[in-house]
C-alpha cells in the first residue's frame, strides 16, 4: 500500500519568527519573517536579500523610479534565533499537554 504525500509540507520557520541567513550573498543578517511560501519553501524576511526593482510610475507611487524590495530566500538558507540566548538554533517538536509544539534544541525553551 503506498503512502499518501502531504499537499502542504511541514517547515519549521513560520510567520514572525526572528532567523538568521546561515548561507548566500545576505550571510550573517538576521531578520524578522515576513512571508512563508509553502510551495516554493521560501521565506521573505525584513530588510534581508534586497533587490532594486524598477517601477512605473501609478497611482500609488507617481513618481516611479527605482525601489528596493525584500527577495524569497531558500528556507535551508535561514536558521531561527533562539529567543533566550540570541544564537541560532535548530527546530524539534515534542508533545506538551497534548499539543505538538516546536522548541528549540539548544536551550530546550518552548518556541511560541
């Protein structure tokens, strides 16, 4: 009997979560999660890997011109900042009151 594939894979950064970029041209920055992309298994995260995009002038910005914006980074190129010591650390899940919830492997410290 085969096994059924999950439509949405489990990833253990989400939304919020404050990361380090471990791998790339933005190594060393760290940053808050802006966006989680499922599909692609990227992250957006706040002023890390900016790109100059180029606009035409609209409604909303009339002017136009050149603006940096924030691009998809590899979900393997961050790893999260545990919140008590400040350095990176890797991701488990354990069952506390019947609730599965990520802790982090360093410090042991649930992650909210």
């Amino acid at each position: 009997m085969e096994r059924k594939s999950n439509s949405q894979p489990k990833l253990k950064i989400k939304k919020g979560d404050t990361v380090k970029v471990i791998s790339g041209e933005s190594k060393g920055q760290q940053g808050k999660v802006l966006e989680v992309m499922l599909e692609s298994r990227k992250v957006i995260v706040e002023r890390v890997n900016l790109v100059s995009k180029h606009t035409r002038p609209n409604a909303k910005n009339t002017q136009g011109g050149i603006v940096k914006q924030e691009a998809p980074i590899h979900i393997s190129n961050v790893m999260l900042v545990d919140p008590t010591s400040g350095k990176t650390t890797r991701v488990g899940r354990k069952e506390v009151d019947g609730k599965l919830v990520r802790y982090a492997k360093k410090s042991g410290e649930v992650i909210k």
